[in-house]
C-alpha cells in the first residue's frame, strides 16, 4: 500500500524533484540535442555542399525511427525501469553528436540519424510522461508543463552558444561540444536525482486532496479505471480526428521549429538579432508549457486545442508579414503557443476523450502520429524553400492545416458528448 502524503503538512514532496528532474532530462535530450540542428543548416550545408531539404531529412530519418519503436518503448520501461533506459538511451544519443562531427557524406548523417532514433524515446517526452504519471496523481498538467518545458529553457541558452561557438571555432568542434554538455547534465541527473517510482523512497504519488477527502491511497487505486479500451477508442471518429489534430499541430510547428533562424536570416534580418528572437522563442516555450499544462485544468481541453489551433493559423500570417515592425515578435510569440501545445496537449486531451482504462497503449499510437508529423515538417519546409526560394509557400499551407485542426478537434469533443450521452441515455424496456 502506498503511504499518503498530505501535500498541506509536508514539505516539498520529492515527486516535484522528480519533475524538475525531468526538466533537465528533457532539456539535454530535446533542448541540445534535437532544437539546436537548426544552426547547423546553414553552415554545414555551405561546407559539404548539402541542400537544406537534403541535410534536414536526417533529422527527419531519426524522429521516423524514434516513432515507429514508441509502441515499444512503453514496455522496455515497465520491464527495466526509466532510470536504466534514460542512462543507457542518453550515453548513445550524446556519441551521436560526436559521430556528426566526423561526417562528411550525406549517408553518414542518415546513418547516425536512424542509429540515434533507436535510442531517442529513452529520454524523450514520452518517457518523462510516463516517470512523470509513475509520481503525480494530481497536478499532473503542471508537471508535465514543467518537465517538459525543459526543451525551450536550454534551447534558449544553447541556441545562442551554439550559434558563436560555430562561427568562432566551427560546425564539426561545436558538435562534440554540445555532446559532452549533455552527458554532464544527463549522467548526474540519472544515477542521482531520478527514482522511478516513489515506493523507492517509502513515498506514495503526490496528492493534492490528500487531506480533503481523507480517503486513501489504497481506495483511489481500487477506483475503476473508466474510458475505452484501444481496440474500441481506434473504431471511433473521435480518435481519428484527435489523430488528425495532434498531426495538423505538429506539422505546423516542427518545421517552422528548426527554419526559425534560416529564415530569419533569409529575409534580411542579422545573425544576431535571428539568434536574439530565436531565443525569445525559447523562453517563451518553456513559460508556455507550463501556462498551457496549468491553463487546461481551468478552461478545458477543448478550449486549449482552439488556442493552439488559432496560434497554428496566426504565425504563419505574421510570417509573411514579418517585413514590417514588430512582425517577427509576433511571429515568434504565436508560433511558441503552437509549439508548446504539440507536446503538452497530446496527454491530456488523450485522457480527457478516451479516460485512463487504457490510457498508455491509446496515447502511444496518438504520440506516434506525432512524432511522424515532426518528421515530415522539417524537410517539407526545407524542400519547400530549395523549390521555391523562399519559405512563402509553406507559411500558406500552414494557415490551411492551422484550420483543419480547429476543425478536428470541435469535431473530436463534440463527438465525444454525443457518444457519452448515448452510453448515458436510459434504455427502453421492449
């Protein structure tokens, strides 16, 4: 039996510990290793000869490799524990970056790629979901927002870093760089800070009500799991337009995501004032996670998907008109509500549509999409621009998913009701 914790009469409970943890896991593994390629495009590009829809692909090669293991990794997990995974995950995914530094052919790259998708959902957003699910059973919006929100915190100061430490030494030593930085952060915070479940520590999962409603751990986790099972959430419309959603989403945001400073640069603005506004994004990313994952407790999940939906439809109009003074502050302002939203959404409009009764195996197949459509934008926009000259196509397209995905999520919740109120409807005595 779990032992109860009044979050009114202990100090900090160590599942907030747990979430900060996983601010710097999710920091190392998506903050530097992953955001930072995007000031990698050019130089490496103009060094070997790459076009940027060429280059960006391997990106790509590894988010389709990551997302195809997902369904798997639920279950390495269980089997091993977060804390084994995360530490062996994390050593190979920083030799990754030490093996781009020696590439010099556009298969090396592919090839580091797929090998690092094999290791990625190790120290990815889905595994801190589910350390983070294994901690929390209240307050779980603000500490998936908070752990999550570790991406946009180190980017913020790594883009910047990244960006000098390439045009004072070069692309090849900045990579080894941000290689060993990561395994300073991933080593310590694994093998010291993490615990995978709190029964590890005489601890239960934290519980805000604890005190309120004086019941036990034991009884609430007797409650019945309610909600759809996979085989039954995959036979609704519900889900299919939940998965058109989270895709819409991530296809609007992931490209924009890594192009940022390219075509900043592109349209006339200096390195400096690109890398300035690149990291204001992240910054603001990482306050968005947290204000979406604190906001969708108190107006609903319908609502948060509308909010990121408009976002999805606003920042590309902002970036055709980025030209003018001010543009690019909104730009990056609505494109960081767009980007916080593909990850902090995922997990709660999951649950809130289809319950927790087989919550994992349901959110793995949605994090799929996801993650698919994260591979697919990237490169998109690149091959978009080596078309086109400019990024001015891909901001129209972009405007068009922005729509559908309101469009898809209305439909998901409204579909939902009516499916509840069916379950719910009393039944005639023939």
């Amino acid at each position: 039996m779990e032992k109860q914790i009044d979050s009114k009469t202990s100090k900090t409970h160590y599942s907030w510990v747990i979430a900060f943890a996983g601010l710097l896991i999710v920091g190392a593994g998506v903050g530097i290793l992953n955001t930072t390629i995007g000031a990698f495009i050019i130089p490496v590009c103009e060094d070997l000869g790459f076009t940027r829809g060429q280059f960006t692909l391997y990106a790509s090669l590894s988010l389709i490799t990551c997302a195809v293991l997902m369904p798997f990794y639920g279950t390495v997990i269980n089997r091993f524990g977060f804390k084994r995974t995360a530490l062996v995950c994390s050593v190979a995914c920083s030799l990754v970056f030490v093996g781009f530094s020696f590439s010099s052919q556009l298969w090396h790259f592919y090839a580091l790629a797929i090998f690092s998708g094999l290791f990625t959902n190790g120290i990815g957003v889905m595994a801190v979901g589910i350390l983070i699910s294994n901690w929390f059973a209240d307050k779980k919006g603000l500490a998936i927002g908070i752990a999550y929100s570790g991406s946009g915190l180190l980017s913020a100061f790594f883009i910047p870093v990244t960006n000098a430490f390439i045009e004072l030494y070069d692309w090849r030593l900045t990579y080894r760089y941000l290689a060993v930085v990561s395994l300073f952060i991933f080593i310590p915070v694994i093998l010291v800070i993490i615990k995978d479940k709190p029964e590890e520590m005489g601890l239960g999962r934290y519980r805000r009500s604890a005190q309120k409603d004086n019941s036990t751990d034991k009884e609430k986790l007797n409650e019945p799991a309610t909600g759809l099972a996979r085989n039954e959430a995959i036979r609704t419309i519900s889900f299919w337009l939940l998965v058109l959603t989270v895709l819409g989403i991530a296809l609007s945001q992931a490209g924009p995501h890594v192009h940022t400073l390219s075509f900043l640069s592109d349209i006339g603005y200096s390195v400096a004032y690109a890398s300035v506004l690149s990291s204001t994004y992240m910054i603001l990313l990482t306050v968005g996670k947290i204000a979406i994952g604190w906001a969708l407790d108190r107006i609903g999940s319908l609502k948060g998907c509308l909010l990121v939906g408009g976002s999805c439809v606003l920042f590309p109009i902002f970036a055709l008109l980025s030209g003018y003074p001010g543009m690019t502050w909104l730009y990056v302002l609505l494109l960081s509500i767009a980007s916080s939203g593909v990850t902090v959404l995922g997990p709660i409009i999951t649950a809130s549509l289809f319950g927790r009764k087989d919550f994992s195996r349901i959110f793995s197949l949605v994090s799929m999409f996801s993650f698919l459509g994260i591979a697919v934008s990237a490169p998109g926009l690149g091959f978009i621009y080596d078309m086109t000259d400019s990024y001015n196509m891909a901001w129209i397209i972009i405007i068009g998913i922005g729509i559908i995905v309101c469009g898809c999520s209305i439909g998901a919740f409204l579909l939902k009701k009516n499916r509840v109120e069916d379950a719910n409807a009393p039944q005639r005595v023939k």
